[in-house]
C-alpha cells in the first residue's frame, strides 16, 4: 500500500451525502466572514501592537501589520482556491488527501488537532484573565485558587462548557451568539480607535522607522531556529525590526484558515467559502492597521506597555475609565475565538474519523441536531482539562508551528492538485500561479524558521508520536486502506 495514496475530490464530496454523517447547510457567506473575523480579532488586537511596537519596530509597526497580512493573503487565496474546489469539512486535512496524499493528509490532520485544542485552551485562559480584570474594575474579586493562574481556572472551565453545549446545538445556534459577541467586540474596537485619534501627538510618529541597535541573543533552546543554525545576531528597529514585528504580529491574524473547515455546512460553498476566508482578512487587516497606527501616535512607542498597550494608552491620558471598556471588549472577543477554535477542532476530528483514520464512531452525527455531538463532547472536555488545570504559557507557540505547516502544505497541494486534476471545477482561482502559491509557502516556511530550538523540538515529538498512531492504526483501518468506498449518489434530505 503506498504512503501517498490520495483520496479522489469526487469521493471526498460523495462521502458528504452519506446519512448517518450528513451536516446541516445553513451557512451563508455572511456568516462566514462574521466567522473568520471573530477567530482572527482576539488578544492579538488589545495586547500584540504594543509588543511589537515597543520592542522591534517602533511607529513603523503598521508596516509589520501590513507585510504580514501580505503573507497571509498568499496563504488565504490558496485555502480559498481549495475550499471552493473541495467543499467538504476538515480544512487543510482534507485538501492535503486529495492533492498530496494519505500521509501527508494524516501530518497535517495532526497538527490542525494540536493547533486548535492548543489554542482554544490557550485563549481560554486568557479569557479568565481578562474576566477577573474586568471584575476587579467593577469591585468583584474572585477567589485566587479557582481563578486565572490559580490552582484550577474555573472561569475558563465554565466558559468551555457552555461554548460546548452551545456547539452541540448546531452551528447557525452557535453563530448566532458569535455574530453578538463580534458585534461587541467590533464596536469596542471602532470606539477605541475614534477615540484614541483625539489624542494622537504627530510628534510620537518621529522617527517613523528607528534606528536600528543590536539587541541581547537568545541562547541555547530558546533561540530561533534560523538564528541557531545561521549563527546571524539579531537587531531590534530599523527595517529588520519591521520584518521581525512581521514574523510577530503574523500570530494575530490566525484563524482565517478555521472558516474552510465549515465547506461542508455551507449553502452554496464555490461562491461563499472565498468571499468570507478573504473578506474577514481584509476587515481584519483594516483594524489592525488603525489601531496600530492610533496607539503608536497616542503614545511615544519607547514608552508603550507591551503586555496591556490599549487600556495603558488612555491611561496614560488619564482616561482610565477606557480600561474597563476594552477589559469588556477583549472578554466578548475572546469569547468568540475559543467557539471558532472549539468548532474548528471537532470539524477537523470529524473529516478524520469518516475517513476511519480515527475511529468511526467518533463521527456519529445527532439525529435532530445535525452536528457531530460525540467528537463535541470529546473536544469541550479535553479543552476545559487543559485551560483548567495546566500552565500552558510555554506551549503557545505551538499553535503557531501547526499553523504554519498547513499554510505550507496547502499552497504547495494547490500546485498538486492544479497539475493532477485540471478538470476540476475551481470557484476560486490564485492568481499569478504558480508564483504566488510558491510564494505563500517560502513566506510561511521562512517565519517557521524563525520559532525557537524548542519549539521545533516538541513539534517533533508530536509529529513522532502521530507517525506511531498512523502505522500502528491509521494506516491499516482507513476507508483507502480497507477499499471501503462511498459511490457517489443521490440521497434524499433528512426529514424536518
């Protein structure tokens, strides 16, 4: 049996219509792009512009934001390309089976898992922190054991169990809830900005770019890989500053790559799966930019609070009030980001388990709910275990390695699958290819290198660990492994 065995694009759809996995369509292109910006709009926009701002690129940090919403571009046509080719659930994963094979399918299946669980964890528990801030301005403190980084994260534990149910419910139910909550945080956003302008000093915008100064190395494990194997110094501000805020403000913008895991519950997905991957970029960029550009003129960069940098800049105005109202913005945002991930996650375990890469029975579909209810159970209690009770702080750029490496394997499958199937009706086409999907994946495999020692070190005990379930399972028990095929038919819609 060959490792690269490929999934056809006509089995991936017949697979669709199969009864007991069937997912309701109720998705329409507005509520993806709603979708997609309620993932990518979280902590990046409250804590990320004053980080990089202050500490490698100065007030030319907009430029930062900029180049990297370039690189995600690249990176968001190809997933857009892909997902109105192949509409069916499983994002990354399931367009890696159908243009680079099984193995290659199952790697980047496995990291789409660790990029989710990770992340939804991870913003869970900043969410209680946020929370307990919020709380705290308006006099409620909670008690320091059950809350964040006591000895277990309530909050977080509560927040993950009603987003479970909600996603259980269905997931028009649970975009519903996500459109509010986006509309809080998009409002919150808007006002902050158009606040923050009357206060803008010009002056705070010289010099635009900074000089560049050599900055004290990482060492050892914790040093970026390029820098490990290159033996380079680095340097803060000047235009390797801007690249270096580029390759750290990416992390803001991820989670665009969560609306294709949806294809298969959307209405009409050749048309509206492009308009809402590349349209909640575009909104996100916009934000990003001005916020950046209004925090970086309110307030000189060298003096920027890199941990806090909206709620400190009215502070520094004496505006402390401001401080609740964005510690209320980020509690909605955040919100929205855990339910995407969560949904993300159980789509990804979903398009797996059909394929019996994972057990079957994981991806049992409810009989009036029409959503895949065990694997949500499964997701909402192993996310709650880890937001609960583990220091993930560590581990977060974990999300972003898995992250990088599907970006990678999709533009590269984008060439595959153009070469082996040009007949394929496409939606969306990348423009300039093969250039720019050649492009996205230099630009992506450029800023994984740019993660540290250790990171790539526990990246590969994770892919080890995923080749061991492969072989020993996987591999043997697959619907191309066993010859168990799905012909494509007509099936008659599930009654009401």
């Amino acid at each position: 049996m060959s490792l690269f065995r490929t999934k056809s694009v006509e089995q991936s759809i017949a697979d669709t219509d199969e009864p007991e996995f069937r997912l309701k369509k109720s998705l329409t292109a507005v509520d993806l792009t709603v979708f997609g910006v309620g993932v990518v709009i979280g902590a990046g926009i409250f804590t990320l512009t004053g980080r990089a701002a202050h500490d490698v690129a100065g007030p030319a940090v907009v430029i930062s934001f900029i180049i990297a919403a370039i690189a995600c571009g690249l990176a968001a046509m190809c997933y857009a390309e892909f997902a109105s080719t192949v509409p069916v659930s499983g994002s990354a994963y399931t367009f890696s089976y159908a243009s680079l094979g099984e193995l290659f399918a199952w790697i980047i299946g496995w990291d789409l898992i660790l990029e989710m669980f990770l992340g939804a964890s991870v913003v869970a528990q900043g969410w209680s922190a946020y929370l307990g801030t919020f709380l705290q301005q308006i006099g409620i403190v909670l008690p320091e054991a059950i809350s964040y980084g006591g000895v277990v994260d309530l909050p977080a534990i509560l927040l993950v169990l009603v987003l479970g149910g909600l996603m259980t419910v269905g997931i028009k139910e649970s975009l519903r809830v996500n459109l509010v909550l986006v509309a809080v945080k998009l409002f919150i956003v808007l006002f902050v900005i158009i606040a923050g302008i009357m206060f803008i000093n010009p002056a705070n915008y010289t010099p635009f770019v900074p000089e560049s100064v050599p900055t004290e190395s990482a060492s050892g494990l914790t040093q970026p890989l390029l820098q490990f194997l290159s033996g380079l110094e680095p340097a803060t501000f000047g235009v390797g500053g801007i690249l270096a805020g580029a390759a750290l403000v990416f992390f803001a913008y991820i989670g665009f790559d969560v609306v294709a895991t949806t294809a298969e519950e959307t209405k009409r997905p050749q048309r509206d799966l492009p308009i809402g991957i590349i349209a909640s970029l575009v909104i996100c960029t916009i934000l990003y930019c001005a916020v950046a550009v209004v925090v970086t003129g309110m307030v000189p960069y060298s003096e920027l609070n890199p941990s806090a940098a909206l709620a400190n800049a009215f502070a520094f105005h004496g505006q402390t009030w401001m401080a609740t109202v964005i510690a209320a913005g980020a509690v909605a945002g955040l919100t929205t980001v855990v339910l995407t991930l969560m949904i993300g996650a159980t789509r990804i375990i979903f398009a797996m388990s059909r394929d019996r890469l994972l057990p079957g029975g994981l991806a049992k579909v409810h009989p009036r709910f029409r959503t895949p209810w065990v694997i949500s159970l499964l997701v909402t209690v192993i996310v709650a275990v880890v937001a609960g009770l583990t220091p993930i702080g560590v581990l977060e750029e974990m999300v972003n390695i898995g992250t990088l490496s599907a970006f990678v394997l999709v533009s590269i499958g984008v060439l595959v699958l153009r070469r082996k199937r040009p007949d394929l009706k496409r939606g969306f086409r990348v423009p300039l290819s093969p250039v720019l999907p050649v492009l996205s994946a230099l630009i992506c495999t450029y800023l994984m290198l740019n993660l540290s020692v250790e990171t790539w070190l526990r990246f590969l005990i994770w892919l080890a660990l995923g080749f061991a379930i492969y072989f020993a399972y996987s591999r043997r028990n697959s619907r191309l492994g066993t010859g168990e095929f799905l012909a494509p038919r007509v099936v008659a819609p599930p009654k009401k």
